[in-house]
C-alpha cells in the first residue's frame, strides 16, 4: 500500500506528465468567481496612481515641521475623489482626507489627531518624516506590471483586483466535466423512499457540491447496480467526461466490480489502496485516456478522499496548478490512540480557547456516519508515527469546506 503523501505525489506526477490540453472562454467579471485565469493580467496604469494619503490630517512639507510646535497657513482642503490644483509652499498645509492625493510640493501628512485649528492657522504638534502616512504611486503595482498570472484561481480578493484594473471581461479556462457514478444494489434515489436495508445517494449529492467548489462541472449518472454488464456501460459514459469519480464498488467483495469491469476496458492502474483511514479502498488510474478515482462507498471516506486528492486533480483540469492540500495547527483537546502505519483523518471541532486553537474529536460512528461529521468543522490528521497522543500536544488540523 502507497502512503498518503507517496498516493499524492502519484497523481500529481500522473496529471503533470499527461500534457493536458484546456480550452478557454471568455466570461463577465461577476461569474469569474472559482474560475481559473487563462492569461496574464498587467495593470493599465500605476496603483496608487498618485501619492495617496492613508489618514485624515494635514498635507504638509516634512522640512517644515521637524521642530514641533509648529504653525502653518491653511491652503484648502482635499477630499477623497477631488484634487488639489496649486503647490504648497514653505510654511503652508492643506487639510486632507484618507484616500485623496497628496497635493504638489507636499511630501508627508500629519495625523489629525497631532493638530489644533484657529481658523487657517494650523498648529502641528509633532513632526514627520518624508513619505509618513502616504502610499506612493505605482508602489502596488506600475503601469504594465502583471498582477496576476495565468493559473490563478480567482476569488473575492482577486475579483476585486480586476474590476481595479478595469477587466470586465475575463478570460479564464473551461470548467472540466466531472461524470459522477455511484454504484451498489443499495443505494437509491433520494426522492425514493428506501427500504429498511437501502441507503439514499448522498454520495453523489455530496460530490457535486465539491466538485462545484473545485471548479468542476458536475454530471451525476444512474446509479449502477451490482452487475457488471450495467456497470461497464455506466463506466464507459462517464469516460466521455474530462475525469470520472465512482464511488463504491472498489473494496474486495463478491459483489465488488468496478476493478474488474476497468481491467476489461483497458484501464492501467496507477494504486488500488493506500495506508488511509478512512479511506483504504482507493482506485487511481486511466482509461480511454480519461483519469478515474474510484473513491469508497462510505460516505465519509468518500468526502475525505475526494477532498485530498481529486480535488487538486480537478484543479489541475480546470487550468491551475497542483494544489497540495495544506494543514493547519491546533492544540488537542482530549487524548488520541491511533494505530501504527496509518494517516488518519478524524472528524472534529476547531475552537479558540484562551487565545489558542484547541481541536477535539467529534462523536462518531465510523465512516458512513454523516450526522457526526456534519458537527464537524475540520479533520484532526494523525500521521503514521504518532501512535499516541496527549491533550495539548500540536496536531495537524485539515479544515472542512464550507
């Protein structure tokens, strides 16, 4: 069995080495949102474009007020949005406010708080150097600099970037198609009432919403029952889509067809389990030149192993670079026994306590226990090594999508 971080670096190089081709498009700045950027993006002029005062206060020369208290003659005021069209001179400040441009022959701006007024007669009382509390132009970015590259995946901060720049039309990769293929004799649809011994499909429901997220379009199909000739017609529709994701159907029982069928169509098989919990019954591979994961049926495992590594493999189709998932660190709360050789991925609770991230367990029955992960706002990471862990000892910490 693979480890955890030898499975990762398997898919990574997998998806590296395929030379994947992406087609482009063009979209309106407000449905950018997740989308992955498919051309540089270089600033149509200075950011600031002019020297910008970060305070209310007082625009003012430095050298005239290096020994405070200091009188000086009120010019005018300037206002965020407005300017000022003459140069102050020796002995002379203009009233400004956070946001305008700082006025010629000014070079430095006094907080208001430092200042007392008597109609234009301003008394500063401290002094400041050149350059204080104001941005210079072009220090954010020059005229042409890129401010964003290729590959990067939009969000608020970037979105807001763009309007800045004036990109109201964005070019940005195709979202791949992402076929998802629950399989197994017990699940049904989640309108269907289900019999005592069935399971509604919330792994497909699930799915969708992480592949959404991702940057994945998401197309459910049929559930595939437990025959193999069913089975191999459901596979060979959902390799028509850019990454295929069963879930089920992938562990070593009577029933169990899903290797079998894509051994038939002439899948090559990069692992088939991994030293996961949950987990273990992980399937990566390629057929009809389409990458699949057969994920485990459990729910839980379901979520936790899309979350570690078809989600970067989605990322990577949808035009961005291999993002590895990263941890966080907390405290434990309450003592860990885990069993050697394994990575562990454990439903639980991130909160601050005393000024410190303390995380603990979430009551749980396992892996296909949805409501005890549902409390969940993260996933508590035990590595293999660490077989026994005491309240207060640094964890890693994996946070759950919102």
């Amino acid at each position: 069995m693979l480890s955890f971080t030898q499975a990762l670096n398997t898919v990574k190089d997998k998806l590296a080495a395929a030379n994947l081709m992406r087609g482009t498009e063009v979209v309106p700045l407000p449905e950018a949102r997740g989308r992955v950027l498919a051309e540089d993006v270089a600033a149509d002029r200075d950011y600031p474009p002019f020297h910008r005062s970060i305070r209310d206060g007082f625009a003012v020369r430095s050298a005239d007020v290096v020994a405070p208290p200091v009188e000086l003659c009120l010019r005018g005021e300037i206002r965020a949005g407005g300017h000022f069209d003459g140069v102050i001179g020796t002995g002379e400040c203009v009233s400004i406010m956070t946001g305008a441009p700082l006025p010629a022959g000014a070079d430095a701006v006094v907080m208001v708080e430092y200042t007392e007024s008597q109609g234009d007669k301003i008394s500063i009382q401290r002094s400041v150097h050149a350059g204080e509390n104001i941005v210079r132009q072009g220090s954010e970015a020059g005229s042409g600099a890129c401010v964003l590259r290729r590959g990067w995946r939009l969000g608020p901060g970037e979105l807001g970037l763009l309007a800045t720049v004036g990109k109201s039309q964005v070019p940005v990769f195709v979202r791949p198609v992402v076929a998802i293929l629950p399989t197994g004799d017990e699940v049904v649809p989640v309108e269907q009432r289900p019999e005592w011994f069935q399971i509604r499909n919330s792994n497909a429901t699930s799915l969708s919403a992480q592949v959404a997220a991702a940057g994945g379009t998401p197309c459910c199909l049929e559930i595939a029952p437990d025959r193999p000739e069913a089975l191999r017609a459901l596979i060979h529709e959902g390799l028509t889509a850019d990454l295929l994701l069963m879930t089920g159907g992938v562990s070593v029982g009577k029933y169990d067809f899903v290797e079998q069928v894509l051994a038939d169509l002439g899948a090559e098989f990069y692992f088939q389990s991994l030293a996961l919990r949950p987990g273990k019954p992980l399937v990566f591979g390629r057929a009809a030149d389409k990458f699949f994961f057969g994920l485990p049926g459990n729910p839980i495992s379901t979520f936790v192993t899309f979350a570690l590594f078809a989600r970067p493999a989605i990322g990577v189709l949808a035009g961005a670079d291999f993002e590895v998932p990263f941890f966080l660190r907390a405290r434990l709360g309450k003592p860990l026994q885990q069993r050697t050789g394994l990575t562990a991925f454990l439903p639980a609770r991130v909160e601050s306590s005393s000024g410190e991230s303390v995380v603990s367990t979430v009551s749980w029955q396992g892996s296909g226990d949805l409501v005890g992960v549902a409390a969940a706002n993260c996933f508590i990471v035990v590595h293999p090594e660490q077989t026994s862990l005491a309240a207060g000892d640094w964890v890693d910490v994996m946070v759950k999508e919102p």
